[in-house]
C-alpha cells in the first residue's frame, strides 16, 4: 500500500493491487465523453502502465464527478475489487463527502435537503415526485463557514444523482459558485428578494479569459469504505481518505 504519489501532474493518493484512489482536477470528465478524448480514467491507465511496465490494465471508476468538479475518485484494479466495490455502492456502505461554496447564506446552518430529480440532456431539474422519470435525491448539508458574499458549506450524498449538489442547491437560490449552467435555472423568486448572487457578466468574463475552462467551487474532498479485498485489511477499519479544497 502506498499513500500520497504525486507524479506527471496526477495526483495519486492511495494505491495497492487493488485500489487507486486519485484526486480529479476541475475541467477533466472522470470517462471519455462525445466531447471529449481525455479523461482521469485514461490519464490513470496510463499512469499505472508507466508504474508497473504493464501495457493489459483493468482499471475501471467506481463513482464519477462532474467534469467540472474536483476531488477524490475511486478505482478498481481487479475483477473482485470492482464487483464488491460495486456492491457497497448499491448498499450505501461509502462515504462520499462535498465542500462546496456556494452564493449567499442559508438560513438553516444545517440540515437536510430532499427533491425529486429528473435527468435532462446535460441538466438535472428538480421537479415532482409523480412526474416521469424522476428520481429521489437526497443529501445532508452543515453551513461551516460564511464569508463576504458566500457560504461554505460541507455535504453527505445520501443517494449520487446526475448534478444532484449543483441541481438542489440552485433550487434554493445557492448556486455552487462559478456553475454558469445552474444559475440561469435558479429560482427566480429567490433571487429577486434576499438572496445575493455573484455578478453572472463577470463569471462569463473570467470563463472566457480562462479560455472556457470549467471549474466550478465543489470538490469531493473525503471518502471512507471498507477495504473490497479480506487479505488486505488488516485492522478491520473502514479507509478513509480526505483531501483540503483549494477554494475553502
């Protein structure tokens, strides 16, 4: 086992026969998109080729993060891992843990958000439990510290949701700070009372003098499971990893 490698630029947090765990900058899709032919899990492969002379990897993500989103990202290095990885997925056995920045202030420092989500092309909405397709989407929120304009806020993902952070905190008038895409679908009842959000022209503008690299404050900064493979761990303890924003 070995924890902390950092090499051409990737960041590898923890790796054994098993397990790779890897920290995923912003503007990479954890999987090749029809946009896009880079990707952390093609960036990973190579890296493990590199590591071990070994050109036949199977190396596959347990859990993906927005292409827009940063932080920790999981993957199987065997069959077993992955089939039993899978499973504590499926039976919510892992730990995933969100520090986003969000704009303006919540009433509530803490508590719990539930919607129904229906997954659009290259959106979440947030809609009624009855409609078609939705699905429910449920996560826990802590408010740990406030700034000038903004919040920090740390998240638990109950259930794992296509946009699901972004999509739920929108829904409230919090967009995650720099989410062009979310803030044009904010409710506008909220943003024409009380709640402050950040200039739009001037994200556009940052955006475009960055040459359109899509970084959004939300990073996927701890996760803790159990070890897929008995030989391997030794103390019976659940692994956790953590990692600090930079935006934090």
């Amino acid at each position: 086992m070995k924890r902390s490698d950092k090499e051409n630029s990737l960041n590898i947090v923890f790796y054994d026969n098993h397990l790779l765990i890897v920290e995923k900058p912003p503007n990479l899709p954890t999987q090749i998109t029809a946009n896009r032919s880079t990707s952390l899990e093609e960036i990973a492969k190579k890296w493990v080729q590199e590591k071990f002379n070994k050109q036949n990897v199977f190396l596959h993500p347990i859990h993906r993060l927005d292409t827009e989103t940063s932080g920790l990202v999981i993957f199987a290095r065997s069959s077993k891992a992955l089939s039993r990885l899978n499973k504590q997925l499926r039976e919510k056995k892992i730990t995933k843990k969100y520090i986003a920045e969000i704009n303006g202030f919540l009433d509530q420092k803490e508590g719990e958000l539930k919607d129904y989500i229906l997954h659009l092309s290259y959106r979440a909405k947030i809609v009624k439990s009855n409609q078609k397709g939705a699905k429910e989407a449920h996560l826990i929120y802590k408010v740990i510290k406030e700034k000038k304009d903004t919040s920090i806020v740390e998240v638990t993902l109950i259930t794992g949701r296509y946009h699901q952070i972004r999509a739920q905190f929108a829904n409230l008038g919090h967009s995650i700070v720099g989410d062009i895409k979310y803030q044009a679908h904010e409710n506008k009842k909220y943003l024409k009372n009380k709640i402050f959000l950040k200039d739009k022209k001037s994200q556009l503008e940052t955006s475009k003098n960055k040459q359109n690299i899509r970084k959004i404050n939300l990073t996927c900064f701890l996760l803790k499971f159990k070890h897929p493979i008995e030989k391997m761990d030794k103390t019976n303890e659940l692994l956790e990893f953590e990692i600090k924003p930079s935006f934090q």
